[in-house]
C-alpha cells in the first residue's frame, strides 16, 4: 500500500485514522477510502499519469464544473489553493466521501432508474449555462462517432462481414445527427449507472461522479449513454425501463427533439461497439483489462444492443414524444 501519510497532510488531514480500504472498481487509478469515524471518511486518488497525461487539465475542467452544480456533488480537498496535490508519491487527488451513498454496475430496480435519469437530467439543467470553450478539450476526437467507424475499414475482412456490414448501416444515423448541428455543451462523456450515487436506503439520486472526460459535447450522446447503461436487459433495450429513465431525465431539461435523442442513442452505442472493435482488431490494447476474446465479445453484444435500440425506434420516439408533452 502506497504511503498515505504525506498526502493526508498536505490536503490538511489528520493521522488520527480508523482504517484505510482499497477500492478495486477503477482499473486506471489507485483509490483509497480513508476512514476517521463512522461519519468522516474521505477518498482518496492516485492519478497514474502513464494513462492520463494532462492530470493537471482535467482538475482545472472539474474546478470550472463546480461553478454550475450544487453542494450534492463530491467537495474536493484543496491543497495550497487547488484541487490536487503533488508530492514524491504522485499526483493525487481527493473528496469527502458521501455518507450513506452507493454505486451500481446494473441499476437494482425502476426507481433507481427513474432516479438515474433525474441526475442526469439535473446535471444538463446547471451546466447549460456554461461555456464549452472554457473547458479544455481532453480528446477532442472522444466521442467521434464517424471517425471511430472510419478506423476500422483498414482491417475490413470478409471474416467479420456481418460487423463491417453493421457499421456501414449506422453511417446514416451519424450523419444524420451531424446534419442537425446540435449546439455543443458541457457533457460528463461517461455516463453509466456506475457514475451515478444514488441514497443507499431510498435510492433517490444525489449526483454523478467520475469528472475525468467532462468538456465539450452532445446532451444527446450523454443522454444515449445513460440509456445504453441503464435501460439494457441481456443485452436488449428494455422500453419499461427506458420509460422511467425518459420520465425522470425530462422531469428536469426538455431541449431536443425525439429523434435527436434516438440519435444519440444509437450512435454511442455504435461508437463503444467500434472502440472494442478496433481495439481488438489492431491489438492496441486501450482496454488493458480485457483479454482479446472479451473484447470481441463486448464489442458483439454492443452491436446487439444497438440493433434492438435501432428496432425499438418507434417505441423510443413515443416515449420521449410523451415526456415532452
């Protein structure tokens, strides 16, 4: 275990620790829950700067973020004036651990995914204001739906037709979505049920979590997102749960038309089908935690998912449609 003790006090804590937990959920940064009592615990980050090379950017995104969002969201511990700290043991980061607060891989029940879609919602409510441009583009190519599928055409084969086939059939959608020239906003860029906390007992929503690709983007590919996580059982879309989800996004921000957010929906889903892909096909390995075979196998049931969204398009269309009334 790393040790703690130096940057516990340069973000002004004390040593009077109850226990230290390390939590394995991430696979890029090393966490700690640093527990003082039952109701004072905080978590703290390494940064493994191997994989993020502009550490620095991305605390000055989430500085400028929480100039929008409420006091419900993780308070970061400042350390001479920022939001980080560095010291011979790496560049850290840390924030008050929200008591009574939990994550899920796969949302528990229907309120929790109501729930999902109100955060969500809510985050899209205060950070419209803000000004994009701020905000440092950490990839500016992140969520470039076109050129992800472009990538893949040199290692087309009729090996994997089908999938190539696939791809090919979705251009429309993203060009569709680029045609309509949707105004850019502060977007998260990661939306899963894993980044949202949610009241242990109640499972009201409380905030999202995981700020590392907040910049520029689409509302839709946020909102897209979120549905691809939350309302998916066995890999097929779920119109039972998507009607909650719809409900509680809208509940808080109405801006796009139902078909925008169709869009969005598909393209995302396609987009982290095409990740997988390529990273399977040309052994670049970004998803260092998954072997070849998983990969592929991710990237197959994403193209599942994003078929069923595709056939359930009407249905989609009709909820929004309903919620926007």
């Amino acid at each position: 275990m790393e040790n703690l003790m130096n940057v516990l006090f340069k973000f002004g804590l004390g040593s009077n620790i109850l226990r230290i937990e390390r939590i394995n959920s991430g696979h890029i940064n090393k966490t700690y829950k640093i527990i003082y009592s039952d109701n004072e615990s905080y978590i703290l980050q390494k940064v493994n700067k191997k994989a993020i090379k502009n550490p620095k950017e991305i605390m000055f995104n989430i500085n400028l973020l929480y100039k929008y969002v409420d006091r419900k969201y993780p308070e970061f511990l400042e350390c001479e004036g920022k939001n980080f700290a560095e010291t011979e043991e790496g560049f850290w980061r840390g924030y008050r651990y929200i008591e009574n607060s939990a994550a899920y891989e796969k949302m528990p029940d229907l309120k929790s995914v109501y729930e999902f879609g109100r955060t969500l919602g809510k985050f899209h409510l205060m950070t419209e204001s803000a000004c994009a441009e701020q905000f440092y583009a950490m990839d500016p190519d992140f969520h470039n739906t076109y050129k992800r599928i472009k990538k893949l055409k040199y290692y087309e084969s009729e090996k994997y037709c089908n999938e190539f086939a696939f791809f090919n059939n979705v251009k429309k959608y993203v060009f569709k979505l680029t045609e309509k020239n949707l105004p850019v906003k502060v977007t998260h860029n990661d939306v899963k049920c894993s980044n949202v906390l949610l009241e242990k007992e109640t499972h009201d929503g409380i905030c999202l979590i995981d700020f590392d690709s907040v910049m520029s983007g689409l509302y839709v590919y946020d909102f897209g997102d979120g549905a691809r996580s939350g309302c998916i059982t066995d890999n097929l879309f779920d119109i039972n749960k998507f009607k909650k989800y719809a409900e509680g996004y809208f509940s808080m921000i109405r801006l796009y038309k139902p078909e925008d957010y169709f869009l969005g929906m598909i393209c995302i889903t396609a987009e982290l089908a095409a990740r997988y892909f390529y990273d399977f096909l040309s052994g670049e390995n970004y998803f260092k935690d998954k072997t070849s075979v998983q990969k592929l196998s991710r990237c197959l049931e994403l193209i599942e998912t994003a078929k069923s969204i595709e056939s359930s398009r009407e249905e989609i269309e009709s909820v929004i449609k309903a919620c926007l009334k």
